[in-house]
C-alpha cells in the first residue's frame, strides 16, 4: 500500500476511534480502540475492498487475478549428458489480496492428463511501470511418484503486462535427478471477480 493511503487509514481510523471513545464514553480505552478499528479497516481494505477502481489506486501493483494458460517449454540433460527438450501445456490460477499474489499452477502432459501441480505464496512484485510488473519467486512442486517425478522446488521471474493479460518469463529448479530450466508464456483466459 502506498504511504498516503496507509497515512489516510490511519488517521481515519484515529478519527473513529476518538468518535467511539466519545459516544460510549471511553476515557482511558481509545488506544485499544484505535488499534482496533484501524487494524479492521486494514483488514477489510487489504481482502475484500482492495481491487475495487478507487482504492486499487492505493496499491502499486495492478490486479492480476484470474486464470492464464499457455506453453512451458523446457530443457535438461539426462544420465547420458544429452540435451533433452519439450513443451507443456500450463494453467495457472492467480490469487491475490491487497498483501500479495498466490499462484497454482497446473501442468499436463500431452495426453491432457495431470503432470504436476505446483503452488507459489511469496512473491516478490517490482513495479516497472503503470502496466508491466516483474514477479519473482520460488514455488514447490508436488510431483508425481507415478511418473518417477520428484517433488522439487524451483524459481520463476516473470513480467506481468497488463495491457496484453500475459505473463512471460524463464524458471529454473533443483529437480532431481535432473535440474531443468526453460520458459512459460501465459495469456489470461477468464478474469476471477
């Protein structure tokens, strides 16, 4: 949230606060009352009232939520040290709050089933301008034990470009036996209310 605006919530806050203390008659509680209210206007801004037109205008990062699908493609060299290519089809949910992006993403193989499903909670947002912005994370994937796929962990920077609705970028991960890395494109398909 941008400085003016959590200064705004605060004196709000202070403001209802001193307002409450008043007309119950508090004389000694308007410091829990201000911690109070001002702690349940951060709450209610930060998960329910965030991506409204108004108040997204408080935060520097834009609304992503929704659902992308698109390619990963990807690379490794296997017990032979023989490179090793090939491209997935990828669904990625986007979560988000007033805190932050949540990711699950999804990944098939070629016959449309399930591969591995993958899940990011601490995602790094630079803002580059009004419509890119650079994600950075690390995720961990559950993998498949049917496949002899290993759950592992892994890093994704992307750009988020708001005007397109994609999101672009390169990964890498510390998958055993074999650490691969390649890169996903994805298009917002459906947009979460």
């Amino acid at each position: 949230m941008k400085l003016g605006a959590v200064v705004s919530v605060l004196l709000l806050s202070g403001a209802l606060a001193h307002t409450v203390a008043d007309f119950l008659d508090f004389k000694y509680n308007i410091a829990i009352s201000f911690i109070s209210i001002g702690s349940a206007m951060f709450a209610l801004l930060n998960f329910v009232l965030w991506h409204w037109p108004f108040i997204i205008s408080m935060y520097e990062f834009p609304d992503m939520r929704g659902n992308y699908e698109g390619t990963l493609q990807y690379s490794y060299r296997d017990d032979n040290n023989i490179s090793q290519s090939g491209t997935m089809r990828v669904m990625r949910e986007v979560d988000q709050s007033g805190y932050g992006v949540f990711f699950r993403t999804t990944f098939y193989k070629e016959d449309g089933t399930v591969s591995s499903v993958s899940t990011a909670h601490e995602v790094d947002i630079l803002v580059e301008d009004k419509n890119t912005v650079q994600l950075t994370f690390t995720y961990k994937n559950e993998g498949d034990p049917t496949q002899n796929f290993a759950p592992h962990h892994g890093t994704e920077v992307l750009r988020y470009n708001k005007k397109a609705g994609t999101i672009i970028g390169h990964y890498y991960t510390n998958r055993i036996p074999f650490q691969t890395k390649g890169t996903i494109e994805l298009r917002k398909t459906i947009k979460t209310k």
